[in-house]
C-alpha cells in the first residue's frame, strides 16, 4: 500500500479489524474445539497494541476534549481487562506436545512455566507496568469504569 497525501495511519485500522473477521471466518468453523495458546498468545499481542493506541489517543485527547478523553481511558481500561482475562486463559489452556491441562491449584498458585514460550508473560508485564502508572485499582477493579453520564 503506497502512501498518498491522502492516506491517514486511520486508514489502517480497518484492515486490521478486516484480518481478524478473515481469520474468524477461515479458522473458526473448521479449526480446533480447543482454543490453542498459539492463538491466545496472538490474540494478546492484538490486544496489547489495542490498548497502546487507545492509550496514546487518551494521552492526547483527554487534555483537549475531557469528554472523550474519560471514554476512552474508559475503553483502554477494558482493553486491559480483555488482554488480563486472555493472559489468564493462555495459562489454563491445554498445554502444546502433551495437551495437559493445567491443574487449577497451579494456575491459581501463579506457578511460572518457564522459558521458552512465556513471551507472552513478558509483553503483560511490560503492559501492565504501563496499567500500574496510568490507572488506579479502584478503576481496574470498578464494574464501571469511569463513564460519566451527563
């Protein structure tokens, strides 16, 4: 794709919501019953970089326009919440090679797995080393996040 005068980085978010009603379509009906970490790993990674947009729109909208800026802090605290829950739910998916699932005592333990697949642990850190800064845990833990109503 060639960069016009009229092309915008707007341009290129509907392609990624594109590729992932592609891969939804092509891989949903036939693929696996199971949820495979591969898939839950990439999910993530999706939704880490969502939340990485929506963070930089906040950043910069929130001084501008109060309004937008509390809905989309709003959005990119439940874009965080997502990727927290798809973390949670790599680590309780069947395991690749030998297809063991997890114990829950394990996973509720936060037992680490080792290297070398725990990429996936080490871009959650570094996101949520980012979450600790910008949020607090009452807007983490609220069932409503910061939408005011008016």
């Amino acid at each position: 794709m060639s960069r016009t005068s009229g092309t915008t980085a707007q341009d290129f978010v509907p392609f990624a919501t594109a590729a992932l009603d592609f891969h939804r379509a092509l891989n949903l009906p036939g693929g696996p019953l199971v949820t495979t970490r591969t898939e839950l790993d990439a999910l993530h990674a999706h939704l880490v970089s969502l939340h990485g947009l929506l963070d930089a729109h906040t950043a910069r909208t929130g001084h501008l326009v109060p309004a937008e800026g509390e809905r989309l802090r709003a959005a990119r605290t439940r874009i965080w919440q997502a990727a927290d829950h798809v973390h949670a739910a790599y680590h309780a998916a069947p395991r690749p090679g030998s297809g063991e699932v997890p114990a829950p005592e394990g996973f509720q333990a936060g037992l680490p797995e080792g290297a070398p697949g725990l990429t996936i642990c080490q871009r959650h850190q570094r996101t949520a080393d980012l979450v600790r800064r910008r949020t607090t845990p009452a807007d983490l833990h609220a069932p409503f996040t910061g939408l005011v109503r008016r």
